[in-house]
C-alpha cells in the first residue's frame, strides 16, 4: 500500500480494508518518506509492516513472504509472538468497532427522554408528571445529564476515530500530537466500572422494578446499562489491542531504518 495516492491516502485505505471487510488482507505499506507519523499511523491503522521505496527488492520480496507467512499461520503476529486471533489488531479494529457504537448508541437513548421532558414531550411519563418536572426544575436537571451523556458517546466514537488516536489540527499546542493511550483507556475504564455498579444499584432495587411497571418508557433505556458497561469496557480494551506497542505490530514510534540496516524488509 502506498502512502500517497489520489483521493485517498494509504493510511486511510489501509484502515478502510481491515475495518470493512469480513476477511481482511494484510497490509504493508511502502512511501518515499522517512517520517514517525506515517510510521505511527500506519501501524495503528493496522497495517503488518512499513517499508521505505528505497529498500532493496530482496528486502521487499522478503517482507511479503512474512506478511504472507504469517497470514497464513493467522495465530502469530508479524513477530513470530503467538497470539490469540481475537486480540489481534485486525481481529480488535472489526469487534471494537461493533463495541463501540453499541457504548455510543446507549447513552443517546438516554438522553432523549431527558431532552423530550425538557420540550415539555411526555416521553414515557404523564402529562402532569412532566409539568412537575418542569416547577421542580428537574427537567433541567435532566438535560444537565443528557448533555453530559451527549458529550460521553462523542468521545466513547472516538475510539475507533482518528482523532481519538491523534489530536485533530484545532487542539492548541497539540495538534498533530499522539494520544496518549492511557488518556482514553484510563477514561473509559472508570466510566465503565461506574455504569456497572450503578446498574447493580438500581437492578437490586424493588424500587426501580415497580417504576418500570408504572412508567416504563422513562426506566426502560436503563435496563441497557448493564451492557453499556460491557460494550465500553469491550472496545476501551480493543482501542488498547489497537494501540498498544505489545500488540504485534512492533512498536509504533519506531523510525524505519536505511534498507540496509532494517532487516527483512523492515517489518516490526
């Protein structure tokens, strides 16, 4: 795969092919440029290895025999480290992106009563009990909360983004800049731990169970919360898989070596 090409980028069709397809190629990607963000971006888009034009052809034929070989073998990263199909790269870019959206859809879902409650709608309550709302100033309450569960799923989508691996052009003093893993893991783990716990909370509450009778539009969307829970600490784990240095891609800061010095093709 080269990195320049019209339209579209390599890095971008590198990320397209193992995120869509059922059945992914491995992916080596070749460029004339010596530079860590290509390198960087290139691994975490998934791809197997990175090579510079200049390489020697041995050294490129021999860095398709492993990508293949090691296609082939499908339990070894391109290392030779044997390694579960579920945790590999391209196997944690297809489930966490499933993951993901399921972690993003939910809070959504929550909002919207809370935002219909704020329009005066009585989305899965009385009448009366919305205008109540409303004299309490609960309603407002309550779009303090959907704002906030608004904001969450943003940033849970940025897992399986871009800009969740590389601060976007407008971030001051840090665009362009590596995002830290731990400061979207770190994150979405406490997130994660507390939905659960408070899913236990309420689940083990008779009280909860007797409003679900009685108002069950408004409760419904947090019998989901329990897999909340699980969907975002499944595609926080994945983001992890994706990114980490250990995860059979080498380890993404490295910078590719002259051909005659890189080894087999430069394959981390």
């Amino acid at each position: 795969m080269d990195v320049r090409m019209p339209r579209i980028d390599g890095i971008q069709a590198t990320r397209l092919l193992l995120e869509h397809l059922a059945d992914p190629p491995r992916v080596l990607v070749l460029t004339t440029f010596e530079n860590d963000e290509y390198v960087y971006e290139a691994l975490a888009a998934g791809a197997s290895g990175f090579l510079l034009k200049r390489a020697r052809p041995e050294r490129i034929a021999e860095a398709v025999r492993m990508v293949a070989r090691a296609a082939l073998r499908g339990r070894f990263a391109v290392t030779g480290t044997r390694r579960a199909r579920w945790t590999s790269p391209e196997s944690a870019a297809t489930w966490g992106r499933r993951a993901t959206y399921v972690a993003a859809a939910i809070p959504v879902l929550y909002a919207l009563t809370r935002f219909a409650w704020a329009l005066g709608i009585p989305l899965g309550l009385p009448a009366e009990a919305v205008d109540d709302l409303h004299d309490t100033g609960a309603a407002w309450a309550g779009v303090g909360l959907a704002t906030f569960a608004v904001v969450g799923a943003i940033l849970t989508l940025g897992l399986v983004q871009r800009w969740g691996e590389v601060f976007p052009r407008w971030v001051p003093a840090l665009a362009g800049r590596k995002v830290p893993i731990r400061l979207a893991t770190v994150p979405a783990t406490l997130v994660a731990i507390f939905v659960m716990s408070a899913s236990v909370g309420f689940l083990t509450d008779p009280i909860f169970w007797d409003k679900l009778t009685t108002d069950t539009a408004a409760v419904a969307p947090m019998l989901t919360w329990p897999v909340w829970s699980v969907a975002l600490a499944a595609a926080t784990l994945a983001y992890h898989l994706r990114r980490s240095p250990t995860s059979g891609r080498g380890t993404p800061d490295s910078r590719p070596m002259s051909a005659e010095a890189q080894g087999p093709g430069g394959i981390s």
